[in-house]
C-alpha cells in the first residue's frame, strides 16, 4: 500500500474537475457552499477582498476555524499557507487538511523559495500568471494549478489574461521542433522534463482551475471556455446580495457552460453582485499575483 | 444496434472515462442533459463529488428518469462518488441518489486525503493478476444485499460489487491504464 503519491494527489484533483471551489469564513458558509452544490470548500479566516481592505500581514488561519469547517461539511476542504511557509503547511497537513493553496493572497513568507511540495503526503494547489511559473510550481510538486488573477477584485480580466497566456505558451511549446525545446525552458524558466511532459500531452500534466476575479455564472462559464477544468471562486459568493442563489448559480454554470438558453436561465435575478475594483486603480504593489517567483 | 456508452459528465472525472473507453475502441458520448440519455445504451457515473453530482441530477431533472432506465435494464458502472450516487443507503447522509444499488455505503471511510492509497487489489472476476487499485477519499460498502455480489474487498468489507446490470467500485480505475474493469463493464451491454 502506497499513499502520498503524485497520483493521489493529482487523481483528488481530477476528481474536483468541473466542480466549483467556494471560500468560506465559517462553518455557515461552508454549509451554504455545499448545499450549493460546490466541490470543495477552501477555509479562510477573511475572504480577499477583506484581507485586501485590512491590509497588513495576511497568515495562515487560526486552526480552530478550519478545523470546524472541516467538521461541517463532508466535501473536501482546502486551506492556505503562505508562499515559502513550509511549517504552516506541515500544520495544516497534520490537521488533515484536503488539499493546500501556497497563495499569494496571504504574505510571502520567503522572497526567493516556495515550498518543495514533493515530500508532503497532503496535496497542493498553486497559483500561476504564464506557462513557465505553473511549470515550476509543478516541478516544485504542485498537484494543481490556479490561474492567479487578481483576488478580491471580483474582475475576471487578470484571470482571463493568465488563463489566455499558459494556453497560448502551451500551443506554443507543442508546435516548436525538438530542437527548440531546451531553449523554451530556459526561456520560461521551466525544467526541461516538464516542458516534454506537456509536448507530450497537448496540455498540462496536473488540472488547471480558473482563480481570481471571478464573480458571475458568465465569469465561470468564460473560464471553462478558454480551457479551465473549474473554477475558484473566492470573494465573488459571500460579498454578493445573495450568496446561496449565486452560489447555485455559479455551480450550474461550470456544468453547463456551452448552453447559453440555461445560462440566460441561471444568471437571472442574483441580486447583487460583489462591488468591483479596476485593475488599473490599484498600484503595482498592492497587486497579490505579483507575489510569488 | 451499435453500443454508445454514455459518461455522467456533470462533475468530476468524466474525461477519464471517456479516455479508457476511447482506448478499447468503444463509442462513447458525454451526457449533461436528459436528451444525451436518448442516445446512448448503458452509462458511466465517474469519480467526483457525490453530493454535487446528486444536486446537478436534481437541478436537470435527471434522477427519476435515470433510476427508471436502471431499473429497466440499463447498465451502468459507478467508481467512488457513482457507487456512493447507486447506493440505496448512505451512512449518515441525506443527499440525493439513485438507489438502485442493495448496499449500504460509508463515505470517505479511510480518512480524509492524507490517508487516501493505492494498492494492489485481488479481483478473481478479473483473472488472476491484481489490479492496480487507486483509492481516493474513497467509500465501502459496510452491507450488502443477498442479490449483490462482492467481487473484491479490503479488511472483509466489499469495494467492488455487481448486483445484475449495476458495477460499482470504490476505486478508480479511470485513473490508471488496465482497461480490465471497463472491458467486463461492456461484457453487460451485449
């Protein structure tokens, strides 16, 4: 018997594919989410759009609020540790913690490593803005991959720009000649094997969710176009006027993406949607996906 | 009439599925709507999360007519969150099924995903060598039906049964290359 291997862990995120993962700050909204129909839940202390309003160091949650949320509901539940944080993460694992998000929506813990992944039992979740930082992540042992986005913004554009670079790179790597190839990785800064690892596949070896900005069932529908296996969806449920609506809603959506009669059917009457936040108002940096190397 | 098989493809890991039949040259189709059912002669429920398939079943309208083709005869092959959607109880659970399956099932029954393995797993309907069994959050089956038979297990509680034109393992062989279950799936639609 063998546990904590690369295919356990990339498998758990197959099993996520097509699903939604909602942020929730407490057992009531992990109890929302699921009912909603979400896949998976990810524990959080404050959702981003809070952690961009209070400013400061963002860590960690306290153990006790995810413990709690993992005691609420039966679906898996994620938590984040700090980029480079490996002892948070050694925490989390011990909490048995589903899944572990190495965010950028937290505070960088170390300005030049992130976590060697490899050597947990418990799986990760990495965030990316092109092809050769998923490639590293993945290289570092990352089971899944994120776009980055810009969190708490409720604005897909940063998503979309992300989700549209790593599949623009990907088509890219698998047209060039053999030759070409280790030119590529330097480029990108991504190891070789990796980079033969997605010529080999046509596409990225672990599952790619959509993150960041996310806020609409069309935002999520969007996302499974371009090439998303899911969606995250972090301030965009529990900031909005109804959050269980919307949450149904956004489920919905991911499923049936390509069927836009069910989509004008699904989008009516959400109420409020979370306040947005232009990209170009906020400076460079205070922008979270510019954390991270 | 030539077979289609049909994958469950509302959540999870339908492109699996869809994958292993492609290897055995069988027609396949996804289904996400109540007319994809029209089309095809047996169905896949994948690997995934068990209460958001159930809920997506209810929100198409899906659940009743699906137990009834089941209930008339139609195959169907269910891994990890499909065995739990088959099952007729769930321990502890009130969340949408087909309950077609005469088992009673314990869902994430080893832990949590830190506790999630692989193993080689003895399933004589198979033949003689094991298969390569991945378990993840999975389920088992604590009891089961005088009609259902067992047809492998770990720590005497069943992880793969067949009752008449219902397959259900715990496991996930979507996730490996042994086409071996997928082929004895088919051996119910002729």
């Amino acid at each position: 018997m063998e546990q904590g291997t690369i295919r356990l862990k990339t498998g758990l995120a197959e099993m996520l594919k097509g699903g939604v993962i909602m942020d929730v700050t407490t057992p009531e909204q992990a109890k929302i989410a699921e009912a909603a129909g979400a896949c998976a839940v990810m524990a959080l202390e404050r959702v981003p759009a809070d952690i961009r309003a209070a400013g400061g160091v963002a860590r960690m949650a306290d153990p006790t609020i995810v413990k709690k949320i993992m005691d609420t509901v039966s679906i898996p539940v994620m938590a984040k540790a700090r980029i480079g944080h490996f002892v948070e993460a050694r925490i989390l694992e011990a909490m048995g913690v589903d899944y572990i998000d190495e965010s950028e929506v937290l505070t960088p813990a170390d300005d030049k490593y992130h976590i060697d992944k490899r050597d947990f039992t418990v799986p990760f979740v990495c965030g990316c803005r092109n092809l050769g930082e998923a490639l590293r992540r993945i290289a570092e042992g990352a089971a899944m991959i994120r776009t980055k986005g810009e969190p708490g913004t409720g604005n897909v554009v940063e998503a979309v720009r992300h989700c549209r670079q790593v599949m623009d790179e990907i088509r890219q790597l698998c047209a060039l000649p053999d030759a070409e190839v280790p030119n590529f990785a330097k480029e990108a800064g991504a190891p070789l094997e990796v980079c033969l690892a997605v010529r080999k596949e046509g596409r990225l070896p672990v599952v790619n969710f959509a993150a960041g900005g996310i806020a609409t069932p069309a935002d999520a529908a969007m996302m499974m176009h371009l090439g998303c296996d899911g969606v995250f969806v972090g301030s965009g449920i529990f900031k909005s006027g109804d959050p269980a609506k919307r949450a149904k809603a956004i489920v919905q959506a991911v499923t049936h993406y390509k069927d836009y009669t069910m989509l004008a059917e699904i989008s009516r009457d959400l109420g409020e949607a979370m306040v947005g936040i232009d990209i170009s108002t906020i400076p460079a940096g205070e922008r979270m996906q510019e954390r991270g190397w | 009439m030539a077979r289609c098989v049909g994958v469950l493809a509302l959540q999870g890991a339908f492109r699996e599925h869809m994958t292993a039949l492609a290897r055995l040259g069988v027609a396949a189709r996804e289904v996400r709507k109540l007319q994809d059912m029209d089309a095809v002669d047996a169905l896949i429920i994948p690997g995934g999360e068990s209460t958001t398939i159930g809920k997506l079943l209810i929100d198409g309208g899906m659940l009743d007519p699906l137990r009834k083709r089941i209930t008339a005869g139609m195959p169907v092959y269910g891994s990890c969150a499909g065995l739990i959607l088959l099952c007729r109880n769930i321990e502890d659970s009130e969340q949408p099924r087909l309950g077609v399956l005469d088992a009673t099932v314990r869902r994430n029954a080893f832990g949590r995903q830190v506790d999630s393995f692989e193993t080689e797993l003895s399933m004589p309907v198979l033949g003689v060598e094991p298969v390569s069994a991945v378990f993840i959050r999975a389920p088992v089956l604590t009891s089961v039906g005088d009609n259902v038979t067992v047809l492998a297990q770990i720590n005497g509680q069943a992880v793969a049964v067949r009752q008449d034109n219902v397959l259900a393992t715990s496991f996930h062989p979507e996730l490996t290359t042994d086409s071996r279950i997928h082929s004895y799936f088919l051996t119910f639609t002729v």
